[in-house]
C-alpha cells in the first residue's frame, strides 16, 4: 500500500511565495508518508496574462522542482506550468504556450503531458468568458508515465469533462489519473466532485484532484475542495476548508485489481455506431 497526497492552493502572482508554500506542503506530505504529491493548475504562478512572462522559467522552475523531488525524496506531479516549446524542443512562435504537468521522480523528470483540451467556454461569474486557445496551444499526445507503485495517466482540469481521455489512459495501463485543476468557483460548485467520481467509476482508476481555491486578484475565483476517488468512484477524502492544505490517502493495488477483476470494464466495452 502507498500513501498518495493531493494539494489544495490559492496561489498568487509571487513565485518565491508560491515556493516557499510548495515546500512547506511537501513536508508535510513527507511526514504523513506519503511517496507521491500532486499540486494544482498554476501552482507555481497564477496571474493572467502573464503566461509567456512565467514560460520563459520554465526549465529554471522545473529545475527547483527537481530539486525538492530529490532532497525530499519524492515524486511531484508538479501541476501545470507555461511551456514556451513543444515536448520536441521546437519554439511555439505565434506568441502562444503550452500547459505543461510534468511527472518528478527525486532523480529526474520521468514524464511530460501538454493539456490537450481548451476551456473555451462562457461562464456566468465575474469573467464571464474564458478561452484558453487564445494564450495556448494545445497537446496532442496521450502520457502515463510509469512509478513504482502504480502507472499515472496525466490529466489536466477541462480534461476531466471527456471520458475518453481517462478510457485512453486506462487502456495504456493506468492505475492512477491525476488531475491537477483551476475549476471556476460556478463550474466547480455544479459538477467538480461529480467528475472526480465519474472518471474514477469509468476508468476504475484512482482520480487525484489537486485544486486552486480562492480569489486569484480581484476577479478570479476558484472553487478548491482537492479530493480523491477510489476505483470503485467513491469520494476517499476532500478538502471542505479555504486555503492551502493537503489529504494523504493510501493507494491499494491489489484492492484495484479485484474491482477491475470482479467487474471487467475495459473487456466488456463495445464501440456502438448508431
């Protein structure tokens, strides 16, 4: 059995702030035991409009994180960070990044992931509407990246709303979905919990939703309530409290495979053509 643990932020526009906290939760995570932490959608920088400013760190912010990875000796899914290149190394050059979440083992980055899906979408709240596409570009390439206590398919917020990215994941031997997000205060309240269980019910993997809460400036809220689902879709624990804190769950292997055994899913899908 592992200890798994799931971060819950209001992160600003101060990095070194950011950092300061990033640490002080992977302490506390090591103390609980666990081997695995997973922070939110832009944990590290949320300030919007400054994606491309934040994207020219990367490979400085990844480096620190590598580095807290190794003295703590644990694995990060280090949330989302701006990436001005594609996972090939070629330069995005009509002004656009990628949102990157990048898998950490304490020796090096074992995995990264560039959100495939957008949040174009228009939403009654103090922004009213959102459209990613036109700071981001998107991914194309489906990741799992493989740890010693179970395989990690790499999701990012909007991500959690198609259930054929958490099918693809399961297919290419997934045990554990992670799910770093940035759900709007009006969105999270409807469907955040509901989407955690759903993808968890229809992968039979665990879902980890690590997730900003708070007032980002003056006109951003998100609704927070980091949680995890078993493979069975059951809610494990979430966070009902403001502000930065993290739970620690265990993750059982065996237990999986009896769900995945004791109902076969994956072999009793059938692709319907109406």
């Amino acid at each position: 059995m592992t200890l798994l643990s799931v971060v819950q932020m209001n992160s600003q526009d101060d990095i070194e702030a950011n950092f300061i906290l990033i640490e002080s939760l992977i302490q506390q995570s090591k103390a609980d035991g666990a081997e695995l932490i997973v922070f939110p959608e832009n944990f590290v920088c949320f300030a919007g409009g400054k994606q491309r400013e934040t994207a020219t760190q990367f490979e400085a912010l990844q480096q620190r994180l590598e580095k807290l990875a190794h003295q703590y000796q644990i694995w990060i899914v280090a949330g989302t960070l701006p990436c001005p290149f594609r996972p090939d190394g070629s330069v995005i050059t009509d002004g656009r990044v990628r949102t990157v979440s990048l898998c950490i083992s304490p020796e090096r980055t074992e995995a990264r992931y560039d959100k495939i899906h957008l949040f174009d979408v228009q939403v009654g709240d103090a922004v009213g509407g959102y459209q990613e596409s036109r700071f981001f570009e998107p991914g194309t390439d489906v990741v799992v990246a493989k740890t010693p206590f179970g395989n990690i398919g790499l999701m990012v917020c909007y991500d959690l709303r198609f259930p054929e990215l958490a099918l693809t994941l399961r297919n290419q031997d997934a045990h554990i979905l992670t799910a770093p997000s940035a759900f709007t205060y009006t969105t999270g309240q409807i469907h955040w919990q509901l989407l955690l269980q759903a993808r968890a019910m229809d992968s039979q993997c665990y879902v980890l939703g690590a997730a900003q809460q708070g007032w980002h400036g003056t006109k951003r809220q998100t609704w927070g309530h980091a949680g995890a689902s078993n493979s069975r879709g059951q809610i494990l624990d979430i966070i009902q409290s403001e502000g930065a804190s993290l739970i620690t769950l265990p993750f059982d292997r065996a237990e999986q495979e009896t769900v995945r055994t004791s109902m076969p899913l994956m072999q009793h899908r059938k692709i319907v053509n109406f």
